[in-house]
C-alpha cells in the first residue's frame, strides 16, 4: 500500500479547516439564517387595511 505524504494530509486537513472557517463566517454574517427571510422584501400597504 502507498503511504500518503505528509503533504498531502495536511493540504487535506487545512482545507477542511478552511472550509470550517468559511461556513462559520457565513453563519454569523447571515444570522444563522440561511434560508432566507420568510416575509417578502416588497410589501404594499393597501388603503383601509389598518389591522
């Protein structure tokens, strides 16, 4: 069997944390919302709707 290099293990592991890093950053920067808001970003406010 081949060993794998030292090099290779640690590509793979700083990238996996990179990525950690990444989806981390963009969980704070978004709330913690991913989806989306549920309400939509244009609302009409129609005449004698006052409720």
């Amino acid at each position: 069997m081949e060993r794998k290099s030292p090099n290779a293990t640690l590509t793979f592991i700083l990238g996996v944390c990179i990525a950690a890093l990444v989806g981390v950053v963009a969980y704070v920067y978004t709330g913690g919302d991913f989806g989306g808001e549920n309400e939509a970003e244009i609302q009409i406010d129609l005449p004698g709707d006052n409720g």
